[in-house]
C-alpha cells in the first residue's frame, strides 16, 4: 500500500555514475503472462503535481524489467 515515488526513481537515476541528468520517465503497465491480470490506470491514480502515484488499497507496486534508453 505504499505510493510510488516519480520523483524518487529521477533521485535514483540520476545518482547513477555517468548519468548527468534524467529528463523523462515512463512507466508502463504490463499484464498478462509473467505478470499481474489486474489493471492500474496510472493517470488517475498519478498526484496532480505529477510526483508519485497513490497505491490503492490491497495493491503493492513492483518494478520488473527496467529499461533504460539512452539517448
């Protein structure tokens, strides 16, 4: 039941040794095989300031597969 801190995984990235700024995020709901069947939408449970999403109650949030592109 904890949110997910936007604003935290920039912090995170951003103290990566050789990365000298992060300018975007996103994050991608995957369901299906090898993963949940149940549904977030993201925007509505997104702050309005945009910093972190509300984890609804009985949900845990996990982050599987980071892909990073580089530009």
């Amino acid at each position: 039941g904890q949110h997910l801190s936007i604003s935290d995984i920039y912090a995170l990235l951003n103290r990566v040794n050789g990365v000298s700024d992060v300018v975007s995020v996103d994050l991608i709901l995957k369901t299906g095989n090898g993963y949940s069947g149940t549904y977030l939408n993201f925007n509505k449970q997104t702050s309005p300031d945009g910093r972190f999403i509300r984890c609804p109650k009985n949900v845990i949030f996990e982050i599987k597969f980071l892909v990073i592109n580089w530009m």
